[in-house]
C-alpha cells in the first residue's frame, strides 16, 4: 500500500511540473506577442490529467486598464456546437431520440418541406446538404433575429439544402439553429434553461450563460478590424436564433471544467460511449469531423474553433493524452493586419505539445485587403482624371469606336459591383450584411468600391455628352 501510495505522489508531481512547464512556455509566447497582436486581451485553461491551470492577460477593453482574468467570460462562438451536439446526446440517451431520426419526426415542419430525409445525425456531423452560405443568411436580417428557434426551423423547412443528404460535408450554422429547435421540442425546456441545467450546473461552469437579450457586463468587450487596427464593438441584443450555433459565453475556468469532463474518461452528464461517439470520425461524407467536435486525423486530436464578432477561441484535446486547451481572444481577426490567430494557435499549440508552423506574415490575405481598400479612392481618382480629359471624352462620341469605348466601362462597372456585393461575400461563406457583422472596414470598402466604379462610369458618359455647359479643355 505505502508503495502504491509513494507511486501515485510521484506521478501527481510529474504532472505538476510538466504542467508548469508547458505554462511556462505558454505565458512566455503570450507576454510577446499579445501586444503586438490585435487582441486586447487573452484567456486560457490547460488541462492534463484532470489538473485545471487558467490565466488571464491583458484588458478586457482596449485601453481600459480593466484586466481579463481567469474567470472572465468571453463569447466562444462555434465552440458552442459542441453544446448544442452533447444537449443532443443527452435527449439520446434519454431515449427522447434516435441519431438516425428523420428530424420531421420531431419538427413536424420538416415533413412537407425540402429537408424532410435530412437525419439528426446529418445535422450533428454538418452532411445535412445545408450550405455555408446558407447558415450564414440571416445575419443582419432584424425580423428573423426576433423568431424563436422552433419558429425558425419552420422556416429553413421551407428551404432547399444546397447538396443531397448525406452526400458531402459543409458546415453550416442551420445545422445546429435546427438542432437547438429539436431540443426545445423534445425536452420541453427553451435551449438556455436546458444548457443551464444538464451542461453548465452540473459541470460547475458557475461564469458561462447562454446569450440571449443584452450581454452581461462582466463579459469581455469585443473588437473588430478597422483599417489595420481594431475598435471596440458594442455586440447589442443577442437573438435566440444564433444560441445553438454560436451563443454560449464562458470563462477559461469554466472551459477548463468542461475539458475536463470530455478528458476523463467516465460516465457523468453523458457515458464515456458517447463522449467516444462524438469524437470519432462520424462517416464516409464526414472523416474529420464527428458529432460537434472537427477531428485532426494526423496527430488525434479533437478541436473546434470559434468566431463571433469580437471574439474568437478554440478548444482542442487529445483523448490520448489526457491534455486540452482552450484559448479565447476579445478580437477577431479578418483579411488585413488585425491579425489574432497567429497568437491563438500559438499558445494552443505550446499547450498540446505540437509544432507551430505558423509564421503569422499571412501576405496573400493582407494583400487582397490592401486590393479591396484602395479601390474607392482609385475610384476618386479615376473620376478627377476624367473631368481633367473631358476633352478627348468629348472627342470619342464622334466615331463609333469612340462610342463603344464610352460604354463599355459602363457595363464592367456594374459587373464589378455586381462581384464586390453578392458574388465576393459569398465566397466568404455569408453576404455583405455578414461582413459587415465581423469585418466592418472590408465591408464599407466593397459598398463604396460598388457605388463608385458604376458613378465613375456615368460620369465619362456625361462628360462626353455634354454639351454647353462644361465647356472642353
């Protein structure tokens, strides 16, 4: 017995010290590079072998001088899923469902609409058919920001998923808002109290609350890019219908405890089954992802990352290991130089022991802001360049060369606007109401650079077809 007590003393002070060194590591590349990143301030928890260490740095507000600590919440965004996908397993194993159900057996909507094979599992692992784009519609749209869940879902009943069934991997916020719908239907409770009382209770996660109505004054104040730096944003009401997907708030203590529950191995608010299901690759259309949690084949681990306006963060662990992190920022980053993820996945790495080959210079996204913001003032450009040649404008409506030289920028204009406001966004997985949600500078620059290439166009026309009043030059 003394010495299989003297073996377990040995082993806690082993984890002890590894654990000091790698937090160690941690705060050393914190202390660096914190300030030189775009975020204010920044949260951890390590966790290994059940051991919970969290910090906080830097301001909860940009020159505030409040600091983030420990046990300061800040928005997690799509780690939520991960929520929302273990309020799902519990209804599960409460025999309230079953993975393979048609989700029109418990939102009767579904039965008459596109989504009606769509499966409970198909939402979980994002092969519903359900697009990017598609979860991302109703961003900025204020009417359907007042919907409840289940109302909600009722509507995306009505919508035609992008892909078949089961037939491809997207992810998609639809997924998880049709999720949070089942769950009220089922557990009779709205999303918030479910969360609250079978996650958040039970786990201890005493500073952690599910957005709805005005953030709480304790939460880190959120920041996004502007023209290379950042400002604070003012994140106003929080609509049921994005709590499913991206709603949740919580500390880096309270996220260290929730680690900890998927680190331990034991059956607690769901079996140790379960916490293996949901880990696991979850089918041939879905290898790297399982049951709300994106899976890293190579090295094991399992991770989600989050990104809210303001905010991002992510949490990682390796089952294996027995080790996770969770790290959140009061910042997003976006295309440009108000960059925060080179800083979060270098202490996530640092925490897992794995390599960080991430340089941060990110030219290709810095030099494709750098092509969207100058074009407004190009534009400006372009237009006191043609008052200036009026003339040879004037000139061109002579011959029909000329003409056809006249307008023709007219027609690329409006195609170029064209790409700047519906066509670009898309390809950013939202619409420009999106991107003015997380990357407002961005945002403004493609609505000027669309006002202005067609203004611009118009103007060459009316310069070469005045007459009298602009006298040549």
């Amino acid at each position: 017995m003394n010495r299989k007590w003297a073996l377990a003393v040995l082993t806690l002070l082993a984890s002890i010290a590894s654990a000091g060194t790698i937090t160690a590591r941690m705060d050393t590349f914190i202390k660096a590079e914190l300030r030189r990143s775009a975020a204010p301030g920044l949260s951890y928890a390590l966790v290994e072998n059940g051991e919970i260490t969290a910090k906080g740095f830097g301001e909860r507000t940009k020159q505030s001088g409040e600091i983030v600590a420990s046990n300061t919440p800040f928005p997690i965004g799509s780690v939520t899923k991960s929520f929302t996908a273990l309020a799902i397993m519990q209804l599960v194993e409460a025999d309230q469902l079953v993975l393979d159900d048609p989700v029109s057996q418990h939102l009767p909507a579904f039965g008459e609409g596109f989504a009606r094979e769509v499966t409970v599992r198909q939402l979980l692992n994002h092969t519903s058919g359900f697009s990017t784009v598609q979860g991302n519609s109703q961003h900025g749209n204020a009417d359907a920001s007042q919907l409840g869940l289940i109302q909600y879902a009722e509507q995306l009943a009505q919508v035609a998923p992008a892909n078949p069934s089961g037939a491809v991997w997207e992810y998609s916020n639809a997924n998880y808002q049709i999720l949070g719908a089942v769950i009220e239907q089922q557990s009779g409770q709205s999303y918030p109290d479910f969360i609250e009382e079978k996650i958040f209770k039970p786990l201890g996660m005493t500073n952690s609350v599910v957005l709805i109505g005005s953030h709480p004054a304790e939460i880190a104040t959120g920041h996004r890019p502007w023209f290379g730096s950042i400002r604070a944003y003012d994140a106003g009401e929080a609509y049921p219908i994005n709590a499913p997907a991206g709603g949740i708030a919580a500390s880096a203590e309270d996220m260290g405890r929730y680690l900890a529950m998927w680190l331990n191995g034991e059956d607690d608010i769901v079996s140790a089954d379960t916490k293996a299901l949901m880990t696991a690759p979850s089918g041939p259309a879905s290898p790297s992802y399982g049951l709300g949690w994106s899976i890293d084949n190579e090295n094991g681990s399992v991770y989600h990352t989050g990104l809210v306006p303001g905010g991002e963060a992510i949490a990682s662990f390796s089952p294996a290991e027995k080790k996770g992190v969770v790290v959140l920022v009061n910042a997003n980053s976006g295309l440009g130089f108000a960059d925060t993820w080179y800083l979060i996945g270098g202490v996530a790495a640092r925490a897992l022991g794995q390599p960080h080959g991430d340089d941060g210079a990110r030219w290709g996204p810095k030099i494709a802001y750098l092509s969207i913001a100058i074009l407004p003032p190009l534009f400006v450009l372009f237009a006191i360049a043609s008052w200036r040649g009026r003339s040879a404008l004037i000139a061109k409506r002579e011959n029909m060369s000329g003409k056809f030289s006249l307008w023709l920028p007219s027609l690329a204009m409006l195609g170029l606007s064209w790409f700047l406001i519906w066509q670009l966004p898309s390809i950013f997985g939202g619409s420009i109401a999106t991107l003015q949600l997380y990357q407002p500078d961005l945002a403004w620059c493609l609505i000027l650079s669309a006002i202005l290439a067609p203004a611009w166009a118009v103007l060459r026309i009316t310069l070469a077809f005045s007459r009298g009043w602009i006298g040549p030059r």
